[in-house]
C-alpha cells in the first residue's frame, strides 16, 4: 500500500470521527448499521463467505434466517469501527464505565483476573473486542493484548492510542514472545483474539462443524508457564452503545495436566469456548473473516482423516461419534443438520431474543 492511499484512508477516517464526534453514540450506530446494510449490498464475495460459515456453524436455517444473522453482523461490525472505537475515550471513564459496561457471568473468572499471578485472557471477533481489553485496563487489570498491525501505518497509530489510553498495553509487532514472556514473568495478564486462521501449519482442531487452524502459542505458553485461561467476551446490547461482559470458560490448570495430548485440548477448549461464544451472540460474530481458510494436510490431498487424529478428537472430553463423523468430512460437503442439532442441545442458545428462534431446533 503506498503512502497516499494510507494518507487517504487516514483522513477519510479522521473525517468520518470528526462528524459523528457531536452526536450521541446510539444515533451514529444507526448510521453505521445503514453503512453496513449499502456494504453488504455490494460486497456479495464476502457476503458470500459469511452466509457459508453460518449454514457451516447452524446449518437447516432458511436463508432469510441467513440473511438476518449476516446483516446483523456486518452492521455490528460497522459500528464497532465507525462508533464504538472513537465513542469509547470520551464516553467511558473510570467514574461511569459500568452505566456502558455491566459484568455477566464473570464470577468464577475474578479471581484469576484480581489475582497478582499471570493469566491468560482469550476471545474471538464476537462482541467487541476493543472495548473488552479497553474496560478491563481502565478499571485496574494488568492487561497486554497482542494485536496484529494494521497495514495502514496513520490509522494503526490513531488506533492504537486509543487502545492504550487506559493503560492496557499493546504488543503489535509478530514474533514477540520474548516479550510476551517477560509480561507473563512480571505479573501481566496477556489477552488474544484467538479465532484467526493459523495457517497450514496450524493446529486443526474442531471449530462448529469442521476443523480449523488455531495458533499453538496459547497452549504452548499455557502449558508452560502452568496458567489459566480465561475466555471470555463483551456482547453489545440491545444495539446500544451498551456492553455485557461474559465468561464461556476458565481453563485451569489441572485440566490438562493428565491429558494425552494437553496442547491439542487446550487449543481444542478454548476454541469450543469461542464457539460457545458465537452460539451466544451470533448476530455479533465477524462471519466475514476466513476462519475456515486454511484446510489440513488429509483435506489438501483428499485422503481420510487418518488415526492419529481420529485419535486426538476421540479423546476430547466433549466429543461424540457423530460430531467426529462431521469433522471427518471435507469443508465442501454439506453439514448434517440432524447432527449438529443433537450437539446444539447442550450448547448455549443466542441471548438476543430476535436471534433465538434461529438456532437449530432441538
């Protein structure tokens, strides 16, 4: 990208900041919600990419249910980066942030979050992200959250210093476990957006229907450094400029220590914790993004999935014979609906009453 498309990227952002800045944060999510709608309109590949990933997550829905779950998605989107990114310094304080932010279902996380011990702090692109990190450093939390940079160099940043006005400390730059280890060794608590495509190379393990990648570092520095894993996320509210803090999971320790394979559970947990996340708030998920991008080897070659990973998924405490029979199968074939409706009984329905009625029946 060169210096004048970042420049007029840049300006068109600090533009749109500058003329939404005198009007209350709800009015401007209506507007950014209409971006969205045009953004969809247009956007038909990526429209396209989220329409298969919700009938891959819930599939037997009607395609107006489709339709639904994506526009709401990508007006939820719009307004976390024209609204809720700018609204946030000058609307939430250490004096008022629980009249935008209440705490869930966090309970059984605050005395890993309270504690001085290290901790480590997942969630997806579910919610909003941004405001999680932002609420947790302003209220006292030692936070650091590792975030990939932004290809324009002005808007990351403008971002960024918005991120860190709280005092949550953010890591951008790839290759930064050295440091990320030093923040865990002092103390810190670390926070990532665990739901990216990792790549080839990744660890495949069960994500809805199908396999997707998932980095090895959560685990790995889990693993090594003995340390919990929160998991968790903020949903917004009624469409507001509102936020519910909630935890899907607490990964401890001793939940992996006797484990065949701890670093494919844990990857494997708090990526069902995600889901649990997303099966919450659907609305609110980024289904834009390439989770599912990235295929594994036996995928690549048309082999079947061989034993040694059979084995693997076998062993995960929450796997049944048809959920492995779904995640044998290639990305391309059909999900079956029967199937990921017996799994979905015990799994978390959505909380936003217009959204309920979309899940898989039981």
């Amino acid at each position: 990208m060169g210096i004048a498309t970042e420049l007029s990227q840049y300006a068109a952002a600090r533009t749109v900041a500058a003329l939404l800045s005198p009007f209350d944060p709800d009015q401007n999510l209506e507007t950014a919600r209409a971006f969205g709608s045009l953004y969809a309109r247009l956007g038909a590949k990526r429209r396209a990419r989220a329409c298969a990933g919700v009938a891959r997550a819930f599939p037997g829905l009607a395609p107006a249910a489709e339709q639904a779950i994506v526009d709401a998605s990508i007006g939820h989107m719009f307004g976390i980066f024209m609204v809720d990114a700018f609204a946030m310094p000058r609307t939430i304080g250490r004096e008022n942030w629980n009249e935008r932010v209440r705490l869930g279902n966090v309970g059984k996380a605050m005395r890993h979050l309270t504690s001085p011990k290290p901790c480590l702090f997942v969630t997806g692109h579910v919610g909003n992200w941004e405001i999680l990190g932002y609420v947790l450093a302003l209220v006292g939390f030692k936070m650091t959250a590792l975030a990939r940079p932004l290809d324009n160099r002005f808007l990351n940043d403008w971002l960024l210093g918005v991120r860190q006005r709280t005092g949550l400390k953010v890591i951008t730059k790839w290759g930064a476990t050295d440091e990320v280890q030093r923040v865990i060794e002092s103390g810190g608590k670390v926070g990532f957006i665990a739901d990216q495509n990792a790549g080839n190379d990744g660890l495949f393990v069960p994500f809805f229907s199908r396999l997707a990648s998932t980095y090895k570092s959560i685990p790995l520095l889990a693993l090594r450094y003995e340390l919990p894993i929160v998991c968790g996320y903020a949903r917004r509210l009624d469409g507001a400029f509102r936020y519910e803090m909630r935890v899907t999971d607490v990964i401890e320790p001793e939940d992996w220590r006797d484990a065949p394979d701890p670093v494919f559970l844990v990857g494997a947990r708090f990526n069902r914790a995600i889901e649990w996340m997303v099966r919450e708030s659907p609305e609110q998920y980024l289904w834009v993004h390439r989770r599912w991008n990235s295929r594994p080897k036996h995928e690549r070659v048309g082999e079947a999935i061989p034993g040694r990973l059979r084995h693997k998924l076998e062993s995960l405490p929450w796997m049944t014979p048809e959920l492995l029979s779904e995640l044998s199968k290639p990305i391309t074939d059909p999900v079956d609906c029967a199937t990921m409706a017996h799994i979905a009984r015990s799994a978390p329905r959505a909380l936003d009453p217009r959204f309920t009625t979309l899940a898989p029946e039981s």
